[in-house]
C-alpha cells in the first residue's frame, strides 16, 4: 500500500506544528528542532514541514512504498515517463533511512518514490548536506529569490 508524501518548508515550525495538529486532530509523530512529521491514516498520507529549503513552499511531494517490491515497481513506472530519474539507494535524509527514486513533474517540482528502512537521530549523515532540503541538487526549482544550495550554475548572475 502506497501513502502520499508531502513535505513543505515553513516559516515558523512552532506556529506550523501548531496549526497542522489542530488540522489533522493529532500531534506530530515525529518532531525535531527544525522537522515535523504526521503519518496519518485518515487522510493516508505522510506529511513533513521542515525548516530547512529556503522560503516557504511546497518543497517536494513523493510517494512512500511499503515494501522494497513495491519501489522497484515505482521505479519501473518512473523510467517508463522517459524523464530523468535521480536514484538515493541507502541515503540518510529527514532522521531516516530510506532507498529512494527522485523525478520532476511538468511543472518541475520534485517527487520522491521511497521505502524507509529506519530512522536516524539526525536530519542527515551527509558532510555535504549543510541545511540543503532533501530534494537532489540536480533536480531543485530555484527562484531568483530562493537561497542557493550550491554555487551558481546560470549566467545570469542570479542563483543557479
């Protein structure tokens, strides 16, 4: 059984954890100091608000497996649309564990196909992850207004 994903990136998490637990009736299942988290069954879905990724947004929408068959099937599907797909196999992002297929929509915002092994103490395990989201370099939207995660790939002198 799939679940969706959803996380975004907020302002203020207090007054975000706040106002998503009085919307979901409940309490997150997982917070941080600068990351909630509800797995919630009515609606299904697995809804994150972080503080890390820049101003606030949608910062990616994904789709959580429940087992590794069924990310192998996901993943099937997503090389099937012919677009660029970002594998994260045994990556360690958002406290967890997790083997992940990465894919923009149309549109260019990012989802993520992924099983969770286990969790973690911390956001990340990668030196190189800094306060950067989740969401693969390669694969980020960058506004002219968002903060950069890299160096500046464009030349028009604006972020990336």
């Amino acid at each position: 059984m799939k679940r969706l994903h959803i996380h975004l990136t907020v302002a203020d998490l207090a007054e975000s954890i706040r106002f998503y637990s009085t919307l979901f009736a409940t309490a997150p299942s997982t917070t941080q100091n600068d990351y909630a988290k509800w797995i919630l069954d009515d609606p299904r879905v697995n809804f994150a608000i972080s503080t890390r990724g820049g101003k606030p947004r949608v910062n990616h929408l994904g789709l959580q497996v429940e087992t590794a068959d069924e990310l192998s099937e996901m993943h099937a599907r997503l090389q099937n649309l012919h677009g660029s797909v970002t594998p994260e196999i045994g990556t360690s992002c958002c406290y967890a564990n997790s083997d992940k297929y990465w894919t923009n929509d149309p549109q260019d915002i990012a989802w993520e196909t992924f099983h969770t092994l286990n969790s973690i103490p911390v956001f990340s395990t990668a030196a190189t992850e800094g306060d950067r989201c989740c969401v693969p370099s390669a694969l980020q939207h960058r506004d002219d207004d968002a903060p950069c995660c890299e160096p500046a790939q464009s030349t028009s002198g604006g972020c990336c």
